[in-house]
C-alpha cells in the first residue's frame, strides 16, 4: 500500500504531526497538543483511519494503545520533500533554495547562513571527487 501524507485531511495531518513530534502518543496526548480537539472518539476513529490507511500502527501500553508512525520521520520528510519539488519546481532544488531565500518569510541568521554555505562547499567536493573518479 503507498502512504502518501499529501492525501490526509486537516486533521488528519494535524494528527500525523503531533505524532511525529511526541514519536508516539496516546489519544489523550494528541488531544492535549491538537487546538480545539473534537471529541475523544473522533479522535479515536481518526487515528483507527490513520492505521488502516497504513500510516500508523499502535502498541499496547497497560491499559492503552500508543500510536506510532509506520514511516520513520526523516522517510516522510523526504518523500513530501521530493513531491513538492516535483509539483512547484519541477525537480529543481537550485529553484527551490532560490525562493526560499527570496521570500520575505525566510529569516536566516549568519549562522543558517556559514551552515548552508558549508553544505553547499562540501556538495562541491563530493561532486569534484565524483567526476574525479570517473
């Protein structure tokens, strides 16, 4: 079955995001970090759609099930990562650095700055060591 998070409603996101950052919760503990929760059983139901849609799985824990992400974090990043550049960039990372660092909402400090510059020289030599050895 492919779990693609792009097809999740609100809540749905809103629920696979509060998982991914506890790592795995209860129902009570999503709804403690959900604003405006719906209902117990809403939320219940909604995290039983989640499994059955293959994105979570649960595990007993005493009297309670703790779901947690089928995906490990970084997999998702990385798959909704490539489907964006995919739909707004057509593939192209160099575009999508490009608007990220022109769109008034990006506030990186010197520091983010040394960082991306750092990664961007190492790209550069793992590059040049590739064409090296060819």
């Amino acid at each position: 079955m492919k779990r693609s998070l792009r097809n999740l409603s609100r809540r749905e996101r809103q629920i696979m995001d509060i998982i991914y950052q506890r790592g795995k919760a209860s129902v009570m503990e999503v709804m403690e970090d959900m604003p405006d929760p719906p209902s117990y059983s809403a939320v219940r139901a909604t995290l039983r759609i989640l499994e059955e849609k293959g994105h979570l799985q649960h595990e007993k824990q005493g009297p309670r099930y703790l779901f947690l992400p089928t995906v490990p974090r970084e997999q998702a990043r990385q798959s909704a990562l490539r489907q964006v550049l995919q739909t707004f960039f057509d593939g192209s990372i160099e575009q999508a650095v490009v608007t990220l660092l022109q769109s008034g909402e990006s506030r990186l400090s010197k520091d983010d700055l040394d960082q991306l510059a750092h990664l961007i020289d190492q790209a550069k030599k793992e590059v040049a060591d590739h064409d090296d050895a060819d």
